[in-house]
C-alpha cells in the first residue's frame, strides 16, 4: 500500500475546537494532513497552526458554512489544492439544541436549523469528497451521530431526528460505496466534556453528577476518547467495517431510564388532556 493511502488528507468539519479539534489531533498524530474547516477562519487557521507545530504534517484552516454548497465547494477545492485529494472525511459539523419543548413549542427554525447542519452538511461533503475517493478506489467516511441518535430522549426532537436520520445516511451510503473501497461509519458519543457542555454544567443546565451516576462507567467521556474512535475507523486497517454505528457513551445507551421527568414540559405544567 503506497504512502498516499496510508496516510491520505484529512478533512473534519467543525474541527477548530472540541470533539472535532481532537480528532483532527489524533488523526495528524497517525500522519495524516489535516484540514481544519470552521465556520470561524481565524479559529480554523489557529488551529491547524498548532496541529502542524505539534505534529510536522502539513494542515491548512479553512472557513466554510456546511449548510453552504458553494462556500463548502470553494473549501474544499482549497483543501485539495494544498494538500491533495481527501481520503479521510469526518463530518463533525453540529449543534445542539437550543432550547427543549413539545414539538408544538419549538420554532420550525430551531428543526430546519438542526436537519441543515447535522444532515444537510454531511450530505454536502460527503458530494464533494466520494467522487475522488471513488477515483482512488479508497475512503474512510464517518459521520458524527450521537447517543441520542440511538436512543430518544424528551423533548427534543430535532436532535433526536437529525442524529437518527445520520445513521440511515451512513448506512445508505455504507451499500453505495463498499465496492469503490469507500467506508461510511458513524460514531454515537454519549455526554462528552466539551467546553461547551462545561459552560452549560456551569450554568446549571446540564446535571453533570447526574449523568455521571446514569452512565454505568460512573463518568462522562473526554473528547480524545472520541478521537481514537474516529482513528480506527480512519485506518487502512478497518476496511471490512462499514454502515455501522459505534457507540462511544460508557454503556449509557443500553440503559433504559432517562433521568427525567417524561410527564411534565419544561416551559410549562403539561396541559390536562396530555
């Protein structure tokens, strides 16, 4: 096996920090270029920055809007004419939610909002890379789901639906690839301790000992335990797994109890007719 499939470019959107900033990490440790795609150029070119000082590969940080075909198609002709055709691609791109309500509550905005960034995005990069993956008879594909994309959790619902609705386009794309050599996987975290989960501990939205106590390894999960996740699946090494979700949740979804409260809406007592 030649050196450029050993060691393909990289490409994880919403990398500049976080789960994705890990990933990219781990991945540069393995020899991979990396690019850094942000929605934030700064932060984007910030990080890659550090993963080239650390690392030696060469990386590039691009701004691009997932939800956008055109400013996605210009990143990633970018991205290509740095570093070479994409062989690795982790759509990591996501938000979560906003606010949490009866479906009736929560504006259309907040669910397109969600499908847009976490499938739509996905769908765009994956359009972008497969036709060069395809040419080299060769890629690793992998879609960032979600615990909640495996089991449901009380109101919230476009989460919910845009996590699930990630793993049927892995394993749709999983069947139309595995003959060209292309992977297609997902990765399901469970409550990981991003710094944007900390800012919400902090602020007393999240109960962290709670979760701590629900999931049966006792503790949340860092975002490096994602990364080795995203690792194997990337490597040469994990041809023969395709369309499938690994969960990386410290056993939390084979638990059936959620912790909560399913008979009362958080913005308001639920109606009697409920």
């Amino acid at each position: 096996m030649t050196d450029k499939i050993q060691y393909p470019t990289a490409v994880v959107t919403g990398s500049a920090s976080g789960i994705g900033f890990a990933i990219c990490r781990a991945l540069a440790k393995k020899s991979h270029p990396i690019a850094v795609v942000d929605l934030s150029a700064e932060a984007a070119e910030r990080s890659a920055a550090i993963l080239a000082n650390e690392t030696g590969v060469r990386t590039i940080g691009v701004a691009a809007d997932v939800t956008d075909r055109e400013d996605s198609a210009a990143a990633h002709e970018a991205i290509v004419a740095k570093l070479g055709p994409v062989g690795v691609l982790v759509n990591n791109a996501g938000i979560v939610p906003p606010r949490k309500g009866w479906v009736e509550e929560i504006p259309h905005e907040d669910f397109q909002n969600m499908m847009d960034i976490h499938v739509g995005g996905a769908v765009n990069w994956c359009r972008l890379a497969m036709p060069g993956m395809r040419a080299a008879r060769y890629g690793r594909i992998i879609n960032m789901s979600s615990g909640n994309g495996v089991v449901a959790v009380p109101h919230r619902y476009a989460y919910v639906t845009a996590k699930k609705a990630l793993r049927g386009l892995t394993e749709a794309l999983a069947l139309d690839s595995a003959r060209a050599g292309i992977t297609v996987n997902a990765i399901a975290p469970g409550y990981i301790l991003t710094e944007l989960l900390q800012r919400r501990v902090d602020e007393g939205m999240i109960d962290y000992d709670g979760i701590a106590e629900r999931t049966p390894a006792g503790h949340w999960g860092k975002p490096e335990d994602i990364a080795h996740m995203a690792a194997f699946l990337a490597d040469p090494a994990s041809g023969y797994i395709t369309g499938a979700t690994m969960r990386v949740d410290g056993g939390l979804t084979i638990r059936s109890d959620p912790g909560e409260d399913l008979n009362t809406s958080p913005f308001a007592p639920c109606p009697e007719n409920r």
